[in-house]
C-alpha cells in the first residue's frame, strides 16, 4: 500500500489549480514551450505568489520552461501560466532559444571542394 502525500502542498491537483488561479493558459497572448528561454527582469517582492517569486529567484540567468518546470518541482503547465503572468508584469523576458546552425546545400560544399582541388 502507498503512502499518502506528507502535505496538501506537495502533490494535490487543487494546489496546482490555486497556483494558477484555475487557468491552463496564460492571461496574455504569447506562446510558450518547453525550450523558449526565460529571464528575470526583476527580483522577486514579498507580496508576490511563492511559485512566481521562485521562478524570479531561478531566472537570474536564462532558462527554458522545462528547467523551470523540473527546479521548481511544477508542472509545465502551470510554469507556463506562471511565465505568462509574470510576462504581463514584465517581471520576465522571454525568447526562443537560438535556432540550431543550418548546414549549406550538401551540393555547394562538394563544388567548392571540386574549385579547389582544380585549382
């Protein structure tokens, strides 16, 4: 038999829906995924949700929403409601993560290396 969970706090489905005030979305319009990087603007306030001034504490440097998720021991659900809250404060920026370099045309490549060897 499993044991229950040490605290409402820990792993409650009505925790989840506090935190997030019972949206799956943010308030604002933006989209947000597990690889768009986020970073604090701000410190965090004491008036402030526990959760988002977390999330401020972690930003300091960039992060994705998925290590914010796994630091914060959240869904990413809830850290991309959380994210876009604090967007609509501008507490946070956020940007995709640099796209990966494209390798030139397979065909250019083998035509330069033909110009030099001819040369």
């Amino acid at each position: 038999m499993s044991e229950p969970p040490a605290s409402w706090e820990e792993a409650s489905p009505e925790r989840l829906y506090v935190i997030t005030g019972g949206r799956s979305e943010p308030s604002t319009a933006t989209h947000l995924d597990l690889v768009t990087l986020v970073v604090a603007r701000a410190a965090a306030r004491p008036e402030m949700q526990p959760e988002q001034a977390a999330i401020l504490r972690l930003c300091q440097a960039p992060l994705s929403v998925a290590e914010i998720a796994a630091y914060a021991g959240l869904p990413v659900s809830a850290v991309i409601v959380l994210v876009g809250d604090l967007l609509a404060a501008k507490r946070v920026h956020v940007r995709p993560p640099v796209p990966a370099a494209h390798l030139p045309d397979l065909a250019l490549i083998e035509a330069v290396i033909d110009g030099l060897q001819k040369l």
